[in-house]
C-alpha cells in the first residue's frame, strides 16, 4: 500500500491500480513501448488489467509484466469494470483508462486518471478523472513520483 496526502484533497491509501488495456496501455492490441518496465517498477501496489480483449493478444503482450489480467464480457463493459473494481475496494484503488466504458469506474476509484492518447478520450472519461495524462508513461511513473500526484491536485 501507498499512502499520499494531498493537502486540500485527502489522503490517498492505495493498494490498487487498475488499467484499461486497449487504448490505455495499448493500442490496436499490442502493447506500448515501456509500459511492461513502468508497470514493474511500481512497488508496494497491485496492478491490474481489465479488457474485452477485442484483438486476442492482452495475456502475450503482458508476459513478463506484474499484473492480474482479467477479461471483460462484451456486453455491459461500464458496469462490470466498475463492479470489479468495487471488488477490490473502490477507495483503495486507482483507475486509469480513456473509453466510455471506463467513466464509471474512474469516478468511484480513489483516484481517476483518463488518457488522451493515439485513440483519443471520452469527454464523460474525461470529466470523471481527477488527473489527464497525455502517456500512460507519464501516468503510471507518478507512482513511482507521488510528489508530481500532490502537485497536480492539491489546494
């Protein structure tokens, strides 16, 4: 677990991240350069894949990375993404993604980070993050620099 006080925010206790795979850490369905490395350097939290795994590939292109896969249905992506991350403790847990099926889960996450990336972003993605990255490199290194996290949120 992490802990991050913002002032003027709260105090983050995160034992959880979890990604949207395409369009968040990959895109067409293979994995950006680097975030296989970004991914393992973060210590201390768990991190976790979600995906329908539209192009078949998720479990290949993340052999060798620290995480927990999980494959979502087709059908009710929103939902079952938020439900998952209910699972885990919605308050403990970190979301980032760009998709409309993200929204939800962004919103209820202790923490909701949106990309805007090569396929873009939703606007009700977007307006349900705390935080906007322009990487999921960027993104996923401000747990490994949580002063850049207290940074961008305090008040």
């Amino acid at each position: 677990m992490k802990t991050i006080k913002i002032p003027g925010f709260g105090t983050l206790k995160i034992k959880n991240i979890v990604c949207d795979y395409n369009g968040t850490l990959a895109v067409d369905g293979k994995l950006l350069p680097g975030v296989s490395e970004a991914i393992n350097n973060i210590s201390g939290i768990n991190v976790h894949v979600i995906t329908a795994d539209t192009f078949a590939g998720a479990k290949d292109q993340l052999k060798g990375t620290n995480c927990q896969l999980a494959i979502a249905p087709m059908e009710n992506q929103a939902q079952w993404k938020l439900d998952y991350v209910d699972s885990l403790d919605a308050r403990a847990t970190v979301c980032i993604g760009n998709g409309r099926n993200d929204r939800l889960m962004l919103k209820e996450a202790a923490l909701g980070i949106a990309l805007i990336q090569k396929e873009g972003a939703s606007s009700e993605t977007l307006v349900n993050a705390d935080i906007v990255c322009l990487s999921i490199i960027h993104a996923l290194e401000l747990f490994s620099n949580p002063k850049r996290i207290i940074a961008t949120l305090r008040s």
